[in-house]
C-alpha cells in the first residue's frame, strides 16, 4: 500500500533512511553522508510545500495489514530530466515492495496523470534499479556524464524512458 508521508513518519524514516546501504546511489548533492540526525524533518519541511502544490508526490510504502512505513516512492511530474525515485529499507529488499510500489507508481502516471512517457534513471551499478527499469519495458537512451552520489563515488546514470504502450505491454509480467 502507498499513503501520503506524513510529519508523523520522521522517526521512522530516519531509522529506515540513514543506512549507506540505503543511500549510497541517491543523488550526492541533496542527500548528505554521514545523514544528520535531523534530515529528515528538515527535507519534509522542504518538499511539503511542493506536495501541497501538486508538484511533487511523496508517497509512503507500507505493506498490507501494516501501519509502519518500509520506505519512499517519490515522483516528480513536471520534471524535464527524472520522474521517479525510491527507496526501501535494507531489511525489507528482495521481497517484492518496490515491484508493487513501482507498478502502482507506473500505473498512477499512465492512468491518472496521463502522463505520455515516464523519464526514469539509476546509478550504473545499481543493478536493483536497472532490472526494474528493464521489467518495466522502459528503453535505455544512454549514460549521462559521472555525477556525485550519496555513497561518495561519482558514477554515470543510465536514462531510461518508459512509454504507456510500453508500460501497458510489460504491466501483466511484472510482479511475476
């Protein structure tokens, strides 16, 4: 399930966020390490008055029967270079979140927003993200220059662009 983040999340997401694991490939020059200790109060202030206005969805992942949040699906609608990015804590990878929250995320873009194509991209070497670009249908349109990521390394990202054709022609295989 995904539910809009609330203030009341800061604990937990800081419990589940600050971990290198979790952010080594996120965008070094917003994310810092080592994360503070109060980061994430500081960001939702920031980016709440972005969701108020629509430009910017920042979605809570929780699975079913649950109340605590197990990470972050976060979509820019109007952005020119990405549309989407996430996270999920160490404890809960492999087990099928992102896939059902990047399928909900798609199928809200498509369905919803009637956005025509989705920009998306990833770390070179985070193998994770590049599979669900892959499974998506989303096609490669090449490496950007090495940029600054939140683990310290400076890496290329690969674009990818997701269409509605394609996304609706992969969307029956993809939780598979």
């Amino acid at each position: 399930m995904m539910r809009p983040v609330q203030f009341s999340d800061a604990p937990r997401y800081q419990s589940l966020f600050a971990h290198f694991e979790v952010i080594e490939f996120l965008d070094g020059n917003v994310i810092p390490w080592p994360y503070p200790e109060n980061g994430v109060e500081e960001f939702l202030r920031f980016i709440q008055p972005k969701v108020e206005l629509g430009e910017t969805i920042l979605w809570a992942l929780v699975p079913k029967g649950e109340e605590e949040m197990i990470g972050v699906l976060h979509l820019n609608p109007l952005s020119e270079t990405d549309h989407r990015g996430f996270w999920l804590g160490k404890e809960y990878w492999g087990q099928g979140y992102m896939s059902e929250a990047v399928a909900a995320s798609q199928d809200y873009c498509f369905d919803v927003l009637k956005m025509p194509l989705l920009l998306l991209s990833n770390a070179e070497p985070n193998a994770g993200s590049r599979r669900l670009n892959e499974k998506s249908g989303a096609t490669f349109l090449g490496l950007s220059e090495e940029r600054y990521f939140a683990g310290g390394g400076t890496y290329r990202s690969m674009k990818w662009e997701l269409t509605t054709e394609a996304w609706q022609a992969h969307r029956k295989n993809f939780l598979e």
